[in-house]
C-alpha cells in the first residue's frame, strides 16, 4: 500500500510538471522548469528574436510606467453569448489587476481567441488573450506567442510577476515563491475559478494571455500571478472549447480604480 501511496503522489508530480508547461507562452509542449536556474539560462541563450527581445524589454519597463488597480474592480466577459462576471482584485495584484483592467478598457481582448483550453486527463485552464488572433489571416497553431503592442510607443508591455503571500502586505515581484524562498500559500490562490496570468520562462514576461483554472491548481501557487476569481458563470468558462473567443469584455465597475501612469 505504501508503495502504491507512493506511485500516484509521482503520478499527479509528473501531470503537475507537464500541465505547467501548458502555461508558457510560445513554448513547446515539453517546457523546461521554471526554478531550475541553469534550465532557464540554457533556455534564454537558445531564444529566437523574437523571444530575445521579449527578454530584453522586461528590464525597461519599470513599474511606474505600467497601469495599477487602487482596489476592487468587476469585469463581464461574454464568451457564446453568455456572460462570465470576474472580481478583480487590485489590493493584492494591483499590476496585474490594472494591467488586465486597461486592456479590457481598450477592447484589446474583444474577439480574441481561447488557443489553449486543457480539460484531459483533467481539467486544467483555458487560456487565452494573445492579440494576434485578432488577425483572421493569423495561423491559429501560432497563438500562444503575442503580446499587448502599446500604440503609445510600439512596443510590447509586460508587467513583473507580482505575487503577495499571504498575510503580507506588498506583493513579491519578479521572482517565484520557490526562487524567493517563500513556503506560505499566497494571498490569492489557484482555486476553482481563479483568473491569472500566462508567461514564458522568464517571472517578468506577461503582458496579455491570461488562463481560467478549471479546477483547484495548488501546485501552481507562487509559481503565476492569481489577479481575480468568476464569481458567476463558471459553467460558461467549464464549456469553453479550443477555438472559441470572446465576443466582449467591458468593466462593469470599479473602473475608476484604475490608475495610469
């Protein structure tokens, strides 16, 4: 019994490390570990262009020139006509939460495709928001790799990995739980529901997909930033198919929380 104890805590370790690889953008399905130091520096110096230069512009975006949540805020994605209502949480992920509120402010995820929906061997996330879906010409095997390109100034957004552990509070930037050697849960975990962001292998690398866990993903926590939770129509997110997009996504209050820089 022991032994067979044993066998499934490695089973579920093993669909954990492979499911984690679902939420890289743009890499491949075997995905390489997020703490592992010397994984993420062969990783880095074997990127093409494109993902170099996304590595090189985390460092020139400072946190004062991104949009913040000063507080609570609610979006209303409609998704085949039906309506998901989101709390965002901008106390305990006021980057990410005002990231995410502006570019619903600018219909950047208005018709945009979910590319990456995981429900086998079990529910996983549905995961969505890259703005080069927008482009009907677009090669749908190829969402997963888009940022938000701010119109301001041409170039990508990203924002840091921001994650407040619980009872804390500020928020822990730019570095995993595991990698700041933080054991405690966070403040906004991976339940049912949650709503958070996609990244490459790099903590300051999100910018705009983001995922619906579709189940409790505790192996997640302090691994992704958590920003809000459905707080109705969650069986509209459990019916979300690959290729389906989002007709809408409007704030519906709290809008005036949102900050600019």
């Amino acid at each position: 019994m022991f032994n067979a104890s044993l066998r499934s805590q490695g089973s579920r370790l093993l669909l954990a490390v492979a499911l984690m690889g679902y939420l890289l953008m743009g890499c491949a399905q075997a995905s390489p570990s997020l703490t592992d130091p010397e994984t993420v520096r062969e990783t880095t110096e074997a990127t093409t262009p494109a993902e170099t230069g996304t590595i090189t512009a985390q460092s020139s975006n400072p946190m004062s020139e991104l949009p913040r949540l000063a507080g609570p805020a609610t979006v209303v994605m409609t998704v085949k006509g039906q309506p998901i209502t989101i709390a965002i949480d901008g106390e305990a992920a006021p980057i990410t939460a005002g990231n995410f509120v502006d570019l619903v402010q600018r219909g950047v995820y208005d018709g945009l495709m979910f590319h990456r929906v995981v429900t086998q061997p079990e529910p996983f996330v549905a995961q969505g928001g890259d703005p080069q879906g927008k482009d009907p010409s677009f090669p749908e095997s190829r969402l997963g790799t888009g940022n938000f390109v701010n119109p301001d100034t041409g170039k990508p957004r990203y924002i840091p990995l921001e994650i407040t552990p619980a009872g804390a509070s500020e928020p822990v930037y730019s570095k995993t739980f595991p990698d700041a050697r933080i054991s405690g849960p966070p403040a906004l975990p991976h339940t049912r529901g949650a709503i958070a962001m996609a990244r490459s292998q790099m903590p300051d690398s999100a910018s705009s997909q983001f995922y619906f866990a579709l189940a409790d993903l505790a192996f997640l926590d302090g691994n992704y930033a958590v920003f809000g939770y459905v707080t109705e129509g969650m069986d509209v997110v459990d019916s979300i198919a690959q290729g389906d997009r989002i007709d809408s996504a409007i704030v519906t209050a709290g809008a005036e929380n949102l900050q600019q820089p």
